[in-house]
C-alpha cells in the first residue's frame, strides 16, 4: 500500500521460518530493481533517501513455536525473556541491524521510526511492539530500515532473544505514552555510537563469533572512514562562501 511519499510502498510477507524470510526478502529486492530498470526506473531501499522525508524501514516480526503451538501466547515466561533479550542486546547489535552511516538519518522524533529501547503493547512510538493474540501473537521491532541486510539482522535478533531465555532476563514493563518523550535507553544514533557498543559489548562475540564480530566491525569502520574524508553538499552549501 502507499505510505508517506510519493513511490513510498509498504510491502508485506506471508509468515516463514527465519532463512526462507530473508531469502524471500533478498528476492525480492533484487526482483524489484531488475523489473525497475527494465522500465526506465529505479528504486531505492535507503533508509533515509531525503532528510524531508519519512525514511524506509523493515519492520521485523517474531515468534517461536514448540509442537505446533505458538510458544508467545498469552505473553507467556519465554515471550517475556526472548523480549528481554531483544531490549538488552539491541544496542549492542546495532552494526546488524543498521549497517549505513545513512540508517541512522531515519531515527527522528514524530518519523515513526523508534529512538528508544522501550516496548509496548501495538505502541508505535516504541522500538518493540507486542501484535497479535494467541496463535496469531509476536512481537514486532520497529529499528531495522529498509537498507538492513536480512540474514544479518534475523541472526542478531535470534541470538539477542535466545541470550534472554538463557540468562532468565526479567521484562521491564511496558511503556505506556509517546516513547519519544520517554527517558527510555536509546538506540545508537549513529554509525560511531554503533561500533563503539559492538565493540565494548561481549554478547556478540559469544554468540555469533570472534571472526563475524570483527568483519563487520571492520566494515562498519571503514564506513564511518570513507564518510568523514568526504566534503558534504551541505558543507559546500553552508560554508563555502563563509571562509
């Protein structure tokens, strides 16, 4: 369906087990392209494409069964650790789940894209929202954008949910009201913010390995590199005529 701005689609996929999602969306993006430029177009999954813009995102949905049954039902003790998990680890894995200097542009008071770590009942101002009840429930984050790179971002979250059911993390409680105007735990709100938390954290490294650890922290600052040795438009625009 249309969202905020002209071209701006929201595109929805039918629930599937965590690889076979994100091979579906990775083929779809692709597809998209290639149908695109076949037509004399193109499209952009940038998270921000225009600072005057509602930026791009991919909202991420979860939830685990046992026996056939959905495992979260009734914001069961495993829904309640598994989230605890999410909101625990969720700064630390930020690399995985936005990846560009450009990710960070999307989170902004009133976008709705989450600034906060806080979770809520079907509260969109949230980073994390509950949707759903019994066979139907899960738990939804709202921070990825449309630039995320799925089999990274599933990975991430999964070990993040699965340290919660491990440690026995508590739930804090859900909050009620605008997250923006919350004194809530923030997400990075830049790139730099990322690698610093990737790099002081020690999750990571136990559950996705040393060698995963250190290649996207390695790409991650080489971003952050090639981004500040460029000269900006906005530069030339507000400066160039000052010296």
């Amino acid at each position: 369906k249309g969202e905020a701005w002209p071209g701006q689609q929201e595109v929805n996929f039918r629930y599937a087990d965590a690889a076979s999602m994100a091979d579906n969306h990775s083929i779809y993006k692709n597809g998209a392209k290639e149908i695109a430029h076949l037509n004399g177009c193109s499209i952009t999954f940038m998270a921000k494409p225009d600072h005057t813009w509602i930026g791009s995102s991919c909202h991420i949905h979860a939830s685990l069964w046992r026996d056939g049954k959905n495992a979260f039902a009734g914001e069961s003790e495993l829904f309640k650790q598994f989230l605890a998990g999410w909101i625990a680890c969720t700064r630390e894995l930020a690399v995985f789940l936005a990846p560009t200097i450009n990710s960070y542009k999307r989170y902004a008071a009133g976008s709705w894209a989450p600034t906060t770590l806080a979770w809520g009942h079907d509260n969109r101002t949230c980073g994390f929202r509950t949707v759903g009840h019994g066979p139907a429930a899960r738990i939804e984050t709202r921070i990825p954008g449309g630039d995320v790179n799925p089999y990274l971002a599933f990975a991430a979250l999964i070990a993040a949910g699965l340290y919660g059911v491990e440690q026995g993390l508590e739930l804090p409680a859900p909050l009620v009201g605008n997250a923006y105007e919350s004194d809530a735990e923030r997400f990075p709100s830049t790139l730099r913010e990322a690698i610093h938390a990737l790099e002081q954290g020690t999750m990571a490294r136990a559950a996705l390995g040393d060698d995963v650890v250190d290649h996207y922290l390695n790409y991650a600052r080489t971003e952050q590199r090639l981004f500040d040795e460029v000269v900006t438009c906005y530069e030339r625009e507000r400066l160039y005529e000052r010296g």
